[in-house]
C-alpha cells in the first residue's frame, strides 16, 4: 500500500492521540502461555497464519539458509539511507532485494532493485557462482511460498462458504498449527463442487515478484527502540503497514534465527509478557486501543502469511531476540517510477552482484536526456511564441511540472550530502547523479532551474 501525504499527517495524528490516551499505561497483549491466546487470534487476526518449520520441507531449509549464509560471507547485505519525515537515518537491519529483472521495491522513501533471480528469457551474470546459487536457492522458496499462500487463500474461502470459520481454534497452549492442520484435513473432504472463489484474483495476489532480506545481530544493536504502546520490548522493525504492494496482496516470511550464542540476556526475564531472547512477530489492529495485541514467537524456519487486506487493517512489528536473524519477505510490489536518481543515491552496491542494470539504467539515463533535450526546445518556442493566450496556457502547464523536477533535484542532492553518508563504505557512498554544473555546454538546461521557473512566473504574471 502506498500512502499520500495527507495519509502521513492523518497517521501521526492518530499516533499522537494513541499515545496520548494511553499515558503511562501500556495496552494488553497475549503470547501463547496466556488463556485466550488462540481465541484472540481466531476472532481478530484470523488471516495471520503460521505454518512452523516442522511442516516446510527439509530441502527448501537447507537451500535457504545456506543461500542467507552465503549472501552474508560476500557482504550483500546493506544498512540503507533512508528519510523519514524529512530526517534522514540509517536503518539497524541490514537488507537486500532479490526478485525478477527490473524490479524494484521502495520504502521510507528509498527505492532499492532488484538483484535478479535467474528467469527464463534473460540472460544475467552473477559477479560469483554462489550468489547465483544463492539466488536460485531464493526462487524456488519463493516459489514453494506462492503455493503455500495460494493454498492458505483458498481454505479461508472455503471456510467461509462452510462455515468452518467458527469452529474453536483451541485455546491455553494447544498448538494453533494443529488446528489448521485438522481445519485442512476438514476441508480436502469437501465436495469438489466447492470452488473458491476469485481463483485468478488470488494468484495475482499470490504471485510474489520479489524478496526483501533482512539481517540483524541484536548483540550489535543496543540503542533499539523500545515498542511503545504494548510494552513489548526492544523491536527490530516498528510498527507498520507494508508499502507500495499490490492492494490485498499477500505478504509471506520466512524467518529463520541463527543457533544460540554466548552472552548475557538483552533484557530481564518476567513471568509476564513475551520472552526477550526469542524472536516475535506482533500484530495489531490499525489504531485500536480496545482489541489486545499479539507477539507470536519465531523459530527456526517458521513461516507466516498475512493474508487479503490484512496488512491494510493491521499493523506489525518485528521483536528483536537474542540471536542474529535472517528473514526472507516475499511481496507483489508495484513497479513505480522515479528511478534514476535513486540508483546512484546507493552508489556501487549493484555491481558487486551482477552487471545487469547496466543496461537499463544507461537507457533510461539517455531517455531522461531527450526529455532535457525537448524541454529546452519548448521553452526556446515559448520565449517565441506570439499569441498570448496560447502561449500562457502552455507555460501553465509545463511550470508545476519544472518546479517539481527542481524540487527533486534539490531534495536528492541534499541527501547525497547527508552528513551519515560519510559513515558509509566507499562503495555504498551516495552518488548525485545525474548532475552538472549550469554553464556546461553539453547539458540543453542548467541542474538548477530557479532562473527559468521565476521567468516563466514572471511572464504569467505580466
């Protein structure tokens, strides 16, 4: 999902009034040991499904998590610069994206591309054999993630035409996957004359076209946030919706921690609430200060699916544990534009992966100079033109479209010279690009455009 600004404003309203209602007092959350747990989750957060890593095939473990192995031993995963509310901050979770040609993935206003998966009908070369592997290691997850969404989809529906939704979910400490499981078993002896709705709607909503990864080692992190309305302990990743996703697509995880290390605890245990040494995912519904949250603990090779419009009606956010993590997030995003600028803001990464964006990127570079190029041929037939009428409403129309693009360039080349760029390796380091001096003549307009927005204000205002 993507939000306008006005959502934004409308968001930290509603965040402020949260906090402001709940003073010193923390909201109500539940993890497995408390009664109604599994009650709570079938009644407010049924389309969060888990599937523990007992029931996902060996072979997809191994693969996988050799492929995350990997992908850390060539250094390929990145902490990335990113702007939130106008401030800039670099992320505590170091991350890579991983998916088909040409794609990209943007959040907190930073867009980063895809590192490609092998695909049929494009030629990619990989600057090592194992990240080739690691990369076709990923596909066939993702791959084993679409049928498993598509599978989850498909028995909600069918849990609502026969009404199985209402059947108890167990409660205490009853395994919730055995309930699906018994639930699944329920309905593969249905009639085949009950036909999921939608089919072709689900696929698309299923068909994951790339995988965020992320990596973190809580043991190098102590400034974490603390979860602020819950009091759940220190997060990973805050609270939010996922970004720039097809509408009611699904959003699948494989979560996998790494093996139990040496060293003190990140926070004293209590009785009460979630352990801190383990890793949790906790949901909760969008602005809702009446419905209790829930922190459900990851192991190993658990999965989890957030079904339909959950990500549009909840928030989540990740609990770090004791242990390093490794996740893989698989996601329908949208393709989106504005490109250029935000390829060069990550400096060389890519090419320490492959050399397909080359390509790409030099095409739409040499696009983006025609547009140069045929924008200074109309401002040079405006400055001529004779009839003022027509040449105002010309002008009307191409000046919000030039104080945008200067205001882009100006925003970009502030944040290539953000001051935590400088703590950056010198191949991730920003790279203002495209970018010019105003008197150079192989350029048709100058980088900066305050002259011509103010002579063409000047003239609509004669």
């Amino acid at each position: 999902m993507k939000r306008t600004r006005a959502e934004e404003v409308e968001k930290d309203a509603k965040k402020r009034k949260l906090l402001d209602e709940l003073g010193e007092n923390c909201l109500p959350y539940l993890t497995p040991k408390d009664d109604g747990f599994y009650q709570l989750w079938k009644e407010k957060y049924s389309k969060f499904i888990l599937r523990n890593t007992e029931k996902i095939p060996t072979d997809i473990h191994e693969e996988v998590q050799k492929a995350f192995f990997t992908l850390r031993k060539h250094a390929c995963f990145f902490q990335d610069l990113v702007r939130i509310k106008g401030k800039d901050f670099v992320t505590p979770i170091s991350r890579i994206l991983i998916g088909n040609p040409g794609y990209t993935y943007k959040y907190l206003n930073t867009r980063l591309f895809t590192v490609p998966w092998p695909m049929e009908g494009y030629e990619i070369n990989y600057s090592h054999p194992e990240i080739s592997l690691a990369c076709k290691a990923l596909i066939r997850l993702n791959d084993y993630l679409q049928r498993e969404s598509l599978l989850a989809l498909q028995e909600q529906d069918l849990a609502e035409t026969t009404g199985m939704q209402d059947s108890p979910a167990g409660d205490g400490n009853q395994d919730y996957a055995t309930n699906i499981t018994e639930m699944d078993t329920v309905l593969q002896d249905q009639s085949s004359s009950l036909v999921p709705k939608n089919d072709s709607t689900m696929k698309e909503r299923t068909s994951y076209n790339l995988t965020l990864l992320n990596y973190m080692d809580p043991q190098k992190m102590p400034s974490l946030k603390l979860e602020p309305y819950f009091g759940m302990g220190r997060m990973a990743v805050s609270w939010h919706h996922d970004e720039n996703l097809m509408e009611r697509s699904t959003v699948a995880v494989y979560s996998y921690s790494c093996e139990e290390i040496d060293g003190g605890v990140l926070e004293e245990k209590s009785a009460d609430g979630r352990d801190p040494d383990v890793w949790h995912v906790a949901l909760k519904v969008a602005w809702d200060i009446q419905t209790p949250g829930l922190a459900i603990p990851l192991h190993q090779g658990d999965c989890y699916f957030m079904l339909d419009d959950l990500n549009m009606t909840h928030q989540h956010c990740v609990l770090a544990g004791r242990q390093s993590r490794f996740s893989s997030t698989h996601r329908v995003a949208e393709v989106e534009f504005e490109w250029l600028r935000q390829f060069w803001f990550q400096g060389q990464r890519y090419r320490k992966f492959t050399d397909w964006w080359a390509k790409p990127m030099a095409d739409l570079e040499e696009l983006w100079r025609q547009m140069e190029l045929v924008t200074s041929l109309l401002l040079n037939e405006l400055r001529k033109e004779q009839m003022e009428e027509q040449r105002n409403e010309k002008i009307s129309c191409l000046l919000p479209l030039l104080i945008e693009r200067q205001a882009l360039r100006h925003e970009w080349l502030m944040r290539c010279h953000s001051p935590l760029s400088k703590n950056l390796p010198k191949d991730e380091k920003p790279k203002c690009h495209p970018y010019w001096q105003d008197d150079d003549p192989s350029m048709p307009l100058p980088f900066n455009l305050d002259d011509i927005i103010f002579e063409l204000q000047s003239i609509l205002e004669d």
